[in-house]
C-alpha cells in the first residue's frame, strides 16, 4: 500500500510539474503566466493523503518554478502549494464532493494571499504585489474549472475507489 501511495505522489508531482509548466498563458503585466497546475494539486489533494499530497504538490509546483527560471519563487511556492492541501480530505470514493468544491475554493484563496505576502516580500513594494496578485486571480479558478472536470471524468471511471489509497 505504501508503494501505491508513494507511486502515486510521483505521478501527481510530474503532472502538477508539467501543467505548470507546459500549459500555461503568459501574463505580460506582470512577467509570470496562469497555468492549470492547482488543478492536480486539487486532485491530489482528493485522492492522496494529507502529507503525500502536500509532497506532490510541493515538489511539483517547485520544480516547474526551478526548471521555468523563476528559482526567486521556488521557496514561496513550495511553501504555498503544501498550504493548498489544507482544507481538503480524501476520504470517501469520490473527487468531486461539496466538500472538496469548497476545499478548492478555499485552497485558491490561500494561494492567492500567499503570493501575495510572497510578491510584496520579494518586490518590497504593495502596489506591484496587488497588481500581480488581481493578475493572477485567474489562474487558481480556471483550475477549479479543470479540477471538476477531470474530477468528474475519474468519478465516473471508479478511480478513487480502484486505487484505494485512503
């Protein structure tokens, strides 16, 4: 069972890595881009335990921002991406419940603070942490978009009942 979960904290640090950074939209504002990582991150967080979801989330969303160039966010996001997994459980057979739709929208909440006090420490300066923070207010929504989706698309396949990783 270790070894599945483990496996599985690979798989969702590659995938929350590569959505980071290969499907993306550049933000010309700001020097950043939106991308749909949280969205596997917000699987993760469904369907792993707490800290073998933090681990995939951490070290996928940290590698992207390494192998991407912006090493200056590596620690924050590492930080933020574990703090995403919070509020949500995996326990019961589905992704998609009332109780992690809210859990992602309280997820993209805390993202959204969290670069916040990131952009304002790394900038020392409020006015370009606010304009990157309303910037990036699109990102962790659309991932939601895309978290139901797939959410969804697994649900009706059994996955999380298949995998049993809780």
């Amino acid at each position: 069972m270790k070894t599945r979960k483990l496996t599985m904290t690979a798989l969702f640090a590659a995938l929350v890595c590569i959505a980071t950074m290969f499907i993306h939209l550049p933000v010309p504002m700001t020097g950043g881009y939106v991308h749909i990582g949280d969205a596997f991150i917000y699987l993760a967080a469904a369907m792993l335990p707490m800290p073998y979801a933090m681990a995939a989330s951490a070290i996928g969303a940290g590698l992207a921002d390494a192998f991407s160039g912006y090493v200056v966010y590596v620690l924050p996001t590492v930080i933020i991406k574990a703090l995403l997994i919070l509020p949500f459980s995996a326990k019961g057979d589905k992704i998609i419940t009332l109780r992690t739709l809210a859990a992602s929208i309280v997820a993209s909440v805390i993202g959204i603070a969290g670069y916040f006090v990131a952009d304002w420490i790394i900038y020392t300066n409020m006015a370009t942490a606010l304009a990157n923070m309303f910037a990036g207010m699109v990102q962790p929504f659309s991932s939601i978009v895309v978290f139901v989706a797939l959410g969804y698309a697994l649900d009706k396949s059994n996955v999380k009942k298949r995998f049993n990783l809780n």
